[in-house]
C-alpha cells in the first residue's frame, strides 16, 4: 500500500510549481517574488478601527512591491 501524502509535502511540491522570479530593479539580480498579506488599520468617522487587508507580490531582496 502507498504511503499517503501529508500536507507539508502537497504544499512544498505546490511551491516549487508556482515560484516566480523576476529581475529587481534596485539590484539588478534575479529573486524571488513573494506574496504576502498586507493589514492596514484605518480610523473610521466614528473613532473605531477598520481592518483592511489585501494580498501583494514583494521581491525578497528588497521587500519593494512588485510591478510587472
């Protein structure tokens, strides 16, 4: 019987298909973009917090927003 697949090995075998590299412009050397969750607290009208969050492309070199 086939040893069944865990999750860590399902997610790094996923991560090697999808791992982008690009140029970065400050560098100029080939690296890696990474995606990561940006949180941002805003102020409302009322004095309470909101929490707006959004996923963005960083290059790992610099941690600068990736443009493509």
């Amino acid at each position: 019987m086939a040893k069944a697949q865990s999750f860590a090995d399902k997610a790094a075998k996923l991560a090697k298909k999808t791992e982008l590299t690009a140029i970065c412009p400050d560098t100029n050397k080939e690296t890696r973009i990474l995606t990561v969750r940006l949180v941002q607290a805003v102020k409302t009208e009322k004095g309470t917090y909101k929490f707006l969050d959004r996923n963005a492309k960083i290059y790992e070199s610099t941690f600068k927003v990736y443009k493509p």
